[in-house]
C-alpha cells in the first residue's frame, strides 16, 4: 500500500527522472485519488496516464464540470451511460459516478447536521444603486479617477466595486438582532466580499456584543492578512470547548478546510456563483456535534447565495462531447503588445481542445511565434499569457487538413482601481424569508410559512379534536411529525421564529391551524400535577416518583421523552432502570400502560371538546 501526493511524484531526480516514472506501468493495480476534482488535467494527467492499466478511483465531494476540467468526462468514462432525466429523453444522457452519495442523503442518515434557510434583503439589494439617485438623496459619493462608474450598481457589485458602510451597517444590525434571538454565542461564521469587508464587519459586531458580553474577542476578522494571531483565532473558534472567538468573519480562508463542528450560523454577505464554492463553504456549518448538542444549523442569507441550494442533489448536464475527426488540423500566430505593436517573446501558449485534453503550454521564439499540430477540427480554445500582461483567452475554430493563423494582442495589466464610495445611504430590511420548502426550492416568509404549515396540519387532522387523537399515539404523533418534517415544517424552528420556545410543539401546530391558545410544557405540567393527583396517588411512592420524574423530562424536552428508551438515563438508570423500575407498576406491560395514559392525560380530550 503507497501513499503519495502528486508534488512529490512529479518531483525528478538527479537525472531528471520523475518519481512516478521509476516504476513500472502496470506496478499497481488499484489507483486512489483523493479530491479527485483537482486530477485529469495537466501534469496530474500524466501521473495517472503511466499507470494508465490500474483502474482508477477517483474520490471527491465537489466535482467539477467546465470546459477546463470535468470530474466526469475523466473518472466516469467506463461507466454505463443513462438518461440524465427518464421523464425527459430530451436532456441528453451522462455516465454517473460508479456511487453517488448525496448531502441530502447524508442528512438523513445522520451523518450531517440538516440547514434552515433564513434569507434577508435590504432596500439598496432589493432596488439597485442608482448613484445619480444617491447624489440627490444626499449621499456623499467618492469616485476614484481612474473609474468609470455604472449607472446602477446590484449586489454582485457591492464591496467589490462600490464600498456602501451604511448597508453593511444595516445587515450587521439585522445579523445582531437575529443572534440575539437565536442565541448570542452560538458559533457563527460570516463570509464577506474582500479583507476590508471581513475587518469592518468584525468591528461592528464587536461593537454590538462586547460591552454586553464582556469578551473582547466575540467577533474577529479571520484573514490571511492577520498572520499568528489569526491562526491563533482560528484555533480557538475551532475548539468547541472555547467560547470565545464567537464569530470570525472572513473572505475565503474558511471556506475550505476548516472544522468547527459547534458552528450554528452561516452567513453570506457576499455573493457567490459557484455551486462549487457554495458548498464548501456550506460544508463547514455541516458537521454534527454532540458536545454542543448541534444538529442542524442555519444559513442566514443576505445576498441570495442560497438560490444555489437546489442544484447540489441534481444529476449534472451530459458532458460535452470531445472533438470528433482526424487529428490534421494546424495552429500557428504571434504574440504581440497591443499598445506597441513589439513582438513579446517567451510568452506562454496552451490550446485546450476538450475537458481534460489540452496541449502546451509552449513558449513562443525569437519572433513571438507559436504552432500547433494535430489538432482536431472545431472549436479550441487557445490561453495566451505573459508576466506583466493580462492574461487572454480566445476561441479558435479549426479546419482539417488546413492551418488557421491567430495573432494574439495582449495589453498590460493594470493594478485595479479604487472603489467607488457612497456614504449617507438610508438602508433598511426591505424582506426577510425564513424559510426553505427542501422539496420545491420554493422561499417563503413567517407569514407565508405559517399559512403552508396550517395548510399541510389540517390536510392531516380536519379538526384540532383529531389533531389531539393523533398526538396521543406515539406511533401516529411519530408519523404525522415525520410526515411534516419531509414537508420542511419544523416545529422547534417554529417555536423560535415565534420567540415561543418553550411551548408545546401540540399547541404550536394547533395555534397555527386552528387559532387556539399557546401553552407552554410548564404550564401542561403544571396542569398535570393538580388536575390529575388522582391518577398519580393511585400508585405507590416508588411508582409517583417515576411518574413525576417523567413529567419533568415531558416539561424539559417534550412528550417524546415519555417513552420506554428515557429509562435509560439518569435517574432511572440509577434507580435500576426500566426492568427495576417496572415491578414498581406491576409488570412492564403496566409500565407501558402508564406511559400512554401520561400522554392521553397531558393533552386532555375535554379541552378540544370546546
């Protein structure tokens, strides 16, 4: 068994001969690639061409499919081909990885903490920047010289192009509030624009949460820029046993690589494109972490970041099909300054004629000529670059048997330009949707979410009287939640939308549905105790004491911790558990018996007769 990397296996010796290339072609029979998505290309491609009889399994949680590289085209080649859609031919067909395993499926194994979705626009993100609208609202606008402003700025814009405080002041506010409500110190990771953006959200955070918190390291800018103590920050947010950093923000050093299992929130304030990144970034709020008793998180979205949720479980598009023909077609042309017209020599020349394929990179001579033989007729693409210019990138069509010629100008690259800086702004929240329906991708707001939620309960249970038959039973109750929980309807997550945490998840769906008063589990138990002490005498002091104890977890934890499992916990594994604790009862077919009456008592039937 060999364990490599492939630095070390491109790595030459004294005579210049590779270390992958010192054994043989057929030395192993089983070649493994970790994140694999990085392979098939370039130098990597020639590593796993030598041993091109292994079979090669390529592993990787975020596949990459463009015309640079494609995860597919290379490891899935063998694979038998299929319908990318069956109810839709029309889509074309794609080979799918020998074994698929989505985060969908992850989470419902268990593996994964599941995600709510809690998205957030302001006034500027909904409308746009008008900059001549902003100049005669007041605004004081800063143009650097060297920029040509747009007319109208959007979100992707934002902190890239045009620096807007009073926005990102908006949204920290927003953020702050909604941390309150949540949980303060509940680990939180934010992903911002550039390092300016990541610092002056730090700062404002720490300016919301320090004096009441008394930590002067609640919120830190986690950046490359921040040297040792940023690593040390790092750690510290990392450690689960550490409360402190409770929030990092950060521009890219957290997205990939980086384990905080204690992680509840995930916020975007920036934009993003990739599917690719998303998840990465996703990933971190992902994991599962019983030490903190976290088992989903949040993402709190303020850039639509999102809309990109719904692509992850999706087969991916047909790959493109390689190029077709003989191998006759010519290439050639020169590289030059497109500002001087002077040949520029050794510049860098590469021509990709498919995912995975490319030739070159080669330089070009003495006269700043390039050529390239037996290529495939089509559409290449040719990548020219050079230090100091910008680098090109061009679309050539080739013909067989024939060369084309492609004169390529390259202009000098430029430092990029100051943004643009508007001051004055009036930013508020212009919408806020909460919640994600996993099934449809579909948005909806606390009060949207609230009349789907009463749509899907009374479908289930007409009358708050069948609602009540139904909790009741724990099988029934256990499939009508489970029921509800694939329809994206949580009751916990709505009980802390509604800021009613501690009320029963009964009276949150019978509320919703059918307008009844919320009731706390306090008040369930305290009604428990005095309307029913006949039931709770009727038993002896052993058995009262079990049942009062039950009544405690249910005030706790909910009517789900009345079951034959809770017997093993503290203190009935104390009090010899459930076989033990059984002859208290009389048998454990009476131990069960009292465990449903519990249930049918704590939810009387007379008061849904009314």
């Amino acid at each position: 068994l060999y364990f490599g990397i492939y630095q070390t296996l491109w790595s030459p010796d004294k005579d210049g001969v590779r270390l992958f290339e010192q054994f043989p072609h057929d030395f192993f029979d089983l070649v493994i690639i970790d994140e694999c998505h990085r392979s098939g290309f370039g130098t990597w491609r020639e590593i796993l061409d030598h041993f091109g009889s292994a079979i090669h399994l390529g592993m990787t949680a975020t596949p990459k499919q463009d015309e640079n590289i494609d995860t597919y085209a290379y490891f899935c080649a063998e694979e038998p081909e299929v319908e990318v859609d069956p109810e839709h031919p029309e889509q074309g067909t794609w080979r799918p990885p020998a074994y698929l395993y989505s985060l969908g499926q992850g989470i419902e194994d268990g593996f994964l903490a599941t995600y709510k979705v809690h998205r957030v626009r302001t006034t500027v993100d909904a409308s746009g920047l008008h900059l001549q609208d902003a100049i005669e609202r007041g605004a004081e606008v800063f143009i650097p010289e060297e920029v040509e402003p747009r007319e109208v700025y959007t979100t992707p814009q934002f902190e890239r192009e045009i620096t807007l405080p009073d926005r990102t002041r908006a949204m920290v506010k927003h953020l702050a509030n909604l941390l309150r409500r949540f949980g303060p110190m509940d680990k939180t990771m934010v992903f911002c624009v550039d390092m300016e953006h990541a610092r002056l959200v730090a700062r404002l955070l720490q300016d919301e949460f320090g004096p009441e918190t008394g930590l002067d390291n609640y919120a830190v800018p986690i950046i490359s820029e921040e040297g040792e103590e940023g690593r040390r920050w790092l750690e510290d947010f990392s450690d689960s046993d550490k409360k402190a950093p409770v929030v990092a923000t950060t521009a890219e050093l957290l997205s990939t690589g980086v384990d905080v299992p204690s992680c509840r929130n995930i916020v975007f304030m920036k934009t993003l494109s990739s599917p690719l990144l998303f998840k990465q970034i996703i990933g971190r709020g992902s994991r599962l972490d019983p030490a903190t008793d976290k088992y989903w998180f949040r993402i709190i979205d303020f850039t639509g970041a999102s809309r990109l949720l719904d692509k992850w479980d999706r087969p991916p598009v047909p790959p493109p099909e390689p190029p077709k023909g003989p191998l006759t077609a010519v290439l050639t042309g020169h590289v030059f300054h497109a500002q001087t017209g002077d040949l520029i020599v050794g510049a860098a020349v590469s021509v990709r004629t498919g995912p995975n394929t490319q030739q070159g990179p080669i330089r070009t001579d003495e006269d700043g000529a390039f050529s390239f033989t037996g290529l495939p007729a089509g559409t290449v693409t040719l990548i020219v670059s050079y230090p100091g210019f910008a680098r090109r990138q061009v679309r050539v069509t080739t013909i067989a048997d024939k060369e084309v010629t492609a004169d390529i100008a390259l202009k000098p690259a430029r430092e990029a330009g100051g943004k643009i800086r508007v001051q004055g702004l009036e930013v508020t929240i212009a919408d806020e949707a909460i919640f994600l329906i996993e099934a449809t991708g579909e948005q909806l707001s606390l009060s949207e979410y609230r009349d789907y939620t009463r749509q899907r309960v009374i479908k289930a249970a007409p009358t708050r009287r069948t609602l009540r038959d139904i909790w009741v039973n724990p099988a029934r109750r256990r499939a009508f939640l489970a029921d509800l929980r694939r329809a994206s309807i949580h009751p916990e997550v709505l009980g802390e939308v509604l800021g009613k945490t501690e009320a029963d998840a009964f009276d949150l769906l019978s509320h919703i549905a059918f307008g009844s008063s919320i009731r706390t589990r306090d008040d369930r138990a305290a009604a428990f105790r005095n309307r029913e002490q006949a039931f709770i005498m009727s038993h002896g002091e052993n058995a009262r004491r079990v049942i009062l104890e039950l009544l405690d977890k249910y005030r706790v934890g909910g009517v789900e911790q009345i079951r034959p499992e809770v017997f093993q916990v503290s203190p009935f594994q104390e009090w010899g558990g459930a076989t033990k604790i059984s002859h208290w009862f009389g048998g454990t077919e009476e131990l069960k018996e009292v465990l449903d009456e519990m249930q049918e008592r704590i939810y009387p039937e007379a008061e849904v007769m009314v």
